[in-house]
C-alpha cells in the first residue's frame, strides 16, 4: 500500500498525479474514489449542460468534418456528438481526431463554450472507447475527481491496473475492520469495497462499498480518539478534592445571584470529577450567555483550595482580559493576596497575553512560577516555553474551537502530572461533531439560560432593497443610547494601511467563522471590498450618530488601549461600539442591547450566532440587525434569514454544518491536507458514526487493546503521524 506510485505507473504519470491530485501512493490512489458514474443513456445530459461547466460527457459520434481554415493557416476539424438527448460540437484545430468515426463512443471532458449560439468544446480530452475496452462492457464508467493533465480516464486506467495487477489485491490490503465488526455490521471486506467502488456493476454495489468505506474512516478515527482517551485514564493525575471554608464558599457568597439548576448540576459533576485521581477530560457546552463562566470559575476555586493552580485560556486578547478583570472582580480581596489590602488567605489572579510590555510579563510568570498565582489568565502565550506552573491542577479552555487537540496536549503537558481539563464550547455541537472533533472529551451540558434575560430577536436589513431601512436601524440605536443602554457595530475589516482586506489579526482564525460556501464566493473579487471598522465609525460620527459617543476597537489596537477600550464601554463611558469580531467570544457588557452587523454576509452562521449573544445578556431585550447587499431571495440572503428567526444554537449549528465542507468541520480533530474523511458526512451518518464509537472502544478497551488488532492500529498510527505532519507545519 505504501509502494510509490512511480513503481507502479512509470515516472511521468506519477509525477503529474502526485502535483495535481496529491496522489502518492497506491494507498492513495485506491483511495482516490469515482465522484460519480457514468452510464449509458442516462449521464450528464448534453442538453442539460450550461456555459462555463466543466463536463465529462459520454457521447456518441454523430458527424466530422474536416476542412481548411479560411483566416488563418491549418484546418479545422467539427465533430458533433449525441447523446440521445442532445447533441453539441467539438472542435479541433490541425487534424486532431480527424480520425474519429461516426458511431463511436467516447468520453470528452471539457469546458462547456458557446459558439454562435451553439454549445461547443474547445479541443476537449477524448477518450474512445474501443470494442475490446472492457469498461464498456460496464453499465457504469467511474469518473474521476481529475486535474489538468491527469484526466477521469487516466485515474481510471490507473486504478485498473493496480486492481488487476494485484490478483494479490487481496493480500495487499491489510483490512482495519476486524471480522467481527464486519460481520456485526454486515460489512463487505475492504478488497470487495474498493473493487465495487472503483468498478461496480450496480448501484447496489457502489452502495455496499460506501457504507464499508465510511466505516473504515469513522473507526480509525473513533479508535484514535478512544487510544487517546484510554492513554489518558491510565496515567493519573493528582485528586483535588473540595474542601470548606477556602476560596470556593468565598466564590459562593460573593456571587450575586444564585445558580441556575444546570450550572448547580454540572458543578456536582465536575466537582466530583476533580476530587479523583484520573483526571478529567470534559467539554462543557451551553448556549451563549447560559453562564459557563462561573461554572468554571468554582470549578478553578476548588483547585486553588486544594493546593493547586488554574490555568483559563482564553481565544483572544480581548477576552482574556475580560475574564482576568470579571474573576479579580468576584473575588474582591480574595483575589489579591499579598497586595496590601488582599486576603492572605485568597490568591493571586494573573494576566498573561503576548502583547504584555516585558517587564510585566516577566513578573507574572514568576508569581506563575512560585505559585503565588493561583488563578492564570491568558491566551496562547501560556503555551509557549518559559511559562512554568509550580502546581497545574487544572486547564480550562474558553470557546475552544480555536484550540486544537495539540494545543490542550501543549497545556497538559505543564503539569508535573496530567491536570484536569475542562473545554468550554459556547456554539452548540450536533452530536456528530462531538463525537469526532472532541470525541476524546466526556460532555456536560447547560440547557437553560439563568432566569430574567430579555432575550434577543433579529432581523435582516437588506439594504439593497430597502436602503430606507438601514436609517431606522441608526434610529434604533439612538433609541436604545437614549434609553441608556448601548450598542455594538461589528464590521468584518479594520480598514488601516496595514489591512489588506483581511481579518483582525485577534479575532478568531479560520477554524471556527465559517466562511460562506463556496459557491458564493465566486466573483468575489467584484464585489466592493468588505465594510471597515475604521471608516464606518467615521461615517458614523459624521453623520446619523453624530450626537454619541462613538468609539472603535480591534485586534490591532495596542494591547493597553484595547483595554481601556474594553473597560470604558463596560463602565458605559461609550455609548457605540465599532468592533470587528474581537467582540465575538464571550465579551460580556450586559447593557449593550443593539448590534448592528455590516456586511452580515460575510460572517459564517455560528460567527453571527456568537455575535448576537452579545446583546442577550441582561434583563433587556436584545436587538440585532443584520445588514447586507445580498437580495433577500439568494442563497446568502435566506442563509440570514435563518439565523435571524430562531435562536436555537442546535439548529443553527447544523445549518453551518450544511454550509461548510465536512474537511472544515474535521480540521481540529484530523487535519491534514488531504482530509482522511472523503465519504463520511457528520450531518448524515450520525448513526453510523455511533457505531462506530462503541465498536471503537470496545476495541481499545478490551484485551490487550489495539495490539490485538494490528490492522487497525497501523491505520491509527498513520491518522496520528499525518496528525503531527500537519502541526508541525503549522507551528
Ligand atoms: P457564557 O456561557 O456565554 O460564557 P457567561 O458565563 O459569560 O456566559 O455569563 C453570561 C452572563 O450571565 C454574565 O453576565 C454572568 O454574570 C451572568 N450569569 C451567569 N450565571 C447566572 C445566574 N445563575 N443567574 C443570573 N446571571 C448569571
Ligand atoms: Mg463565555
């Protein structure tokens, strides 16, 4: 399987495959499924077709014609083929093809141009298919996701020969299913799979083998999460159990309101998690605003009375030091032992960020260091080396999705022996999700909201339509400011000389703001460059909110001003806010009501969710508007139009899933360029993904583990190494 390519098909093939497609071995190649089939009759229909697509068809010649060109040298050769259902032209220039024969079928692969009125390709790839071809004695011509020079048909002869050079195709596949799952399951073995789908005779097959080879991706990658789950059981970590009278009770009687029934819950859960050696691995999910913050702040207080350290890593700058200023507020004196007026019976809370002045970062690693810290705030800067704990007892990671499994390992990895970790989500997960990208974590929930929030309702401004209303939306505002409240206008660019048109560099990267499909960023290059923070607030200050306090923020700010910012709009010394997405996890200023969204569709589904969670969080209602060029009826409309009328996190984590590609969604839990999941669909295979989990388990579980099940642990083992790769690469 891991025979280069090059041995099996000579250097010139192998060369442009492994360029083009990123095929380098015959595993890759056997990998390398058909899109789709191609059948006699009923194919890509030659009436269907549309200018600009780019088509393998299959095509019976009808006519040719070759004569000389009148305008210039060199003749030209027409031929038209049918389908049945329709026919178009072929042209080549200089007697190619001019040997085709009336009668003959073929595939062409081309680009779909218009000609006078008249559908044509340009000098296509033609592939005749002979009256000794075998694939034509199939009712069903794989077709190949191909390349420039790499067509469908030469990964089709490709796959042929491997498939009947290796009579031994059998003794050349080491199958990762064990027999008894396949048996449990009804599954074909892994060499019938890969030959129903490379060459099936029916659709029953290509079915067959689906299912097998979805197995195959969802058990590796279920035994990987399992091994890494099971690694971490065995090795124990230290007990830290509750006790009376410390930090925790001081946490309870300052907070001034008391626990919701899912927050008291999960907190039993966790506690009692915390006081046993094996440490836990846990993923904390609730909706935006459900309160996930004091759930893990006594879950740290209890750590901190039990001798050890926390550590809460936070996504961006913005938030962490929100958070460092939220817990230092909670614990009063508490929070300031060994300051002149602290508690010499509390501890110290820290800020470590990467954009600290050194002198303050310096002494903040010390009290990191001596323990004196015994509350660690701070975003990736406390991954990197320097930072030593003198006791980690617990990691918590704050909207995770922007932290990779290496990343929790990295923290994990400063604790003498392994801490606790607690992963906090605040975008719901479909189950799927959570079995795969944070398939090494148990789960806890918060389901409710706390009592008495206003909740938020949004709705679309389609300014292209109705231009009228963007001025009632700055209405709304001045309402709200009037009212004493304040608002958030978020805007996808900062607009300085620096800024390319691209991101906030604080913001969150690319794992989780889903970008808009596909599709829809084609053009996107005509399309008006993105709204800036930097000139809307001018605009805005200029013209309909001349009378407010307008005031900007973003990730390229100084790191002190971003937080006199921050502070500023929580003390309401600022009445408007113009943000990029820095705003977009966890920022917590429970009287700012409004956010107005520019440029709406340029923010994936959940980004927008996490966004309006901002304005839900005191007891009056939330308005959020989202404001956008896209007509109402295009896709990119309607996809607003459905975060705007539900609230439901669950829903709308499966919309982004149904906008995103499953590689995207993986890229956490099994990066890589070359995504190991080709088949397997986190919306649709929910079921089988289950399965897979419990087989999975039992596997690594039972006996002497995965050493009983050499095939699968080699499969295991290549997922980790391409894991690492990818790391690397990235670091
Ligand atoms: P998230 O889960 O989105 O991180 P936070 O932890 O930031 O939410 O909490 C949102 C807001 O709700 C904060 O202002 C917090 O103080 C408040 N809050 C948390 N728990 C409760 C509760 N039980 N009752 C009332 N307010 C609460
Ligand atoms: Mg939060």
């Amino acid at each position: 399987m891991d025979t280069p390519l090059t041995r099996v098909l000579g250097p010139k093939t192998a060369k442009v495959m492994a360029e083009q497609l990123a095929l380098h071995t015959v595993r890759d190649l056997l990998r390398h499924y058909p899109r789709r089939y191609a059948r006699r009759g009923e194919m890509t229909r030659l009436d269907g077709l549309e200018v600009g697509d780019r088509v393998t068809v299959l095509a019976q010649v009808k006519s040719v014609s070759t004569r000389r060109m009148q305008q210039r040298r060199g003749t030209l050769t027409e031929v038209t083929v049918g389908d049945g259902a329709g026919s178009m032209r072929l042209v080549f220039f200089n007697n190619r093809h001019a040997h085709l024969d009336v009668g003959e079928w073929g595939l062409f692969a081309g680009t779909v141009g218009l000609w006078r009125g008249d559908k044509q390709f340009t000098h296509p790839d033609c592939h005749i298919i002979t009256g000794d071809d075998d694939d034509w004695a199939r009712a069903m011509v794989p077709l190949y996701p191909a390349s420039k020079d790499v067509s469908s048909w030469v990964v089709q002869k490709s796959v042929k020969l491997l498939m009947d050079d290796a009579h031994s195709l059998e003794q050349l596949l080491d199958d990762p299913i064990p027999a008894p799952v396949r048996e449990r399951h009804g599954l074909v073995d892994l060499a019938t799979a890969l030959r129903q789908k490379h060459r099936p005779e029916s659709q029953e097959q290509v079915d067959e083998a689906d299912e097998r080879l979805k197995w195959d991706e969802a058990l590796v990658l279920q035994a990987t999460l399992a091994a890494r789950r099971r690694a971490a059981a065995l090795e124990p970590g230290i007990a830290r159990p509750s006790r009376s009278g410390g930090l925790l009770d001081a946490v309870d009687a300052a907070l001034p309101f008391s626990l919701t029934d899912g927050q008291r819950e999960v907190g039993e859960e966790l506690a009692a998690e915390l006081a046993r050696e094996q440490p836990m691995n846990r993923l904390l999910q609730g909706e935006v605003g459900s309160g996930k913050t004091v759930v893990a702040l006594r879950a740290m207080a209890q750590v901190v009375d039990a001798g050890g350290q926390a550590a809460l890593l936070a996504p961006t700058e913005v938030l962490a030091a929100q958070h460092a200023r939220s817990l230092a507020a909670i614990l009063g004196p508490l929070g300031r032992a060994g300051e002149l007026d602290g508690d010499p019976s509390g501890t110290r809370v820290v800020l470590l960020t990467g954009s600290q002045k050194a002198a303050v970062r310096r002494e903040a690693r010390a009290a990191v260091a001596d323990g004196s810290a015994g509350i660690v705030v701070g975003t990736h800067a406390l991954l990197q080396e320097g930072v030593e704990f003198a006791d980690l007892g617990l990691v918590v990671v704050d909207e995770q999705h922007r932290f990779g499994v290496e990343q929790r390992d990295a923290l994990r990895a400063k604790g003498t022996k392994p801490p606790h970790v607690l992963v906090m989500t605040a975008t719901p997960i479909p189950r799927t999700v959570a079995m795969t990208v944070y398939g090494d974590l148990e789960t806890s929930t918060l389901r409710q909201l706390p009592a008495g929030r206003g909740g938020v309702s949004s709705s679309v401004v389609p300014v292209g339509e109705k231009p009228a209303w963007l001025d009632r939306a700055w209405a709304r505002v001045r309402e709200e400011v009037a009212a004493g409240r304040q608002a958030y206008v978020v805007c996808p660019r900062i607009g300085d000389l620096e800024d390319g048109g691209g991101k906030d560099d604080d913001g969150p990267d690319g794992a989780d703001g889903a970008p808009p499909p596909e599709e829809e960023k084609a053009g996107a290059s005509d399309k008006r460059p993105p709204l800036a923070v930097l000139d809307v607030a001018e605009g805005l200050r200029a013209g309909p909110l001349s009378a407010l306090r307008v005031e900007v923020l973003h990730g390229r700010m100084p790191p002190e001003e971003k937080e006199a910012r921050m502070r500023a709009f929580a003390a309401a010394e600022i009445d408007v806010l113009v943000a990029t997405t820095v705003v977009e996890v966890g920022v917590d200023v429970p009287n700012a009501t409004v956010m107005v969204v520019m440029d709406a569709d340029r923010f994936g589904v959940s980004q927008l969710h996490q966004l309006r969670g901002r304005v839900a969080r005191g007891k009056h209602a939330g308005l959020c508007l989202l404001v956008t060029e896209a007509p109402s009826t295009s896709p990119t409309g309607q996809r607003l139009a459905a975060v705007a009328a539900t609230t439901d996190g669950f829903a709308l984590a499966r919309l982004d899933l149904e906008t995103r590609r499953e590689g995207d969604v993986l890229g956490a839990a099994q990066s890589g360029r070359r995504s190991n999941v080709k088949l397997l669909s986190l919306l649709h295979d929910e079921a089988l993904i289950a399965e897979a989990r419990v087989e999975a388990t039992a596997l690594v579980e039972q006996g002497r583990g995965l050493a009983d099940h050499p095939e699968l642990a080699a499969a295991v083992a290549a997922l980790a190494l391409d894991e690492r790769a990818t790391y690397l690469e990235k670091a």
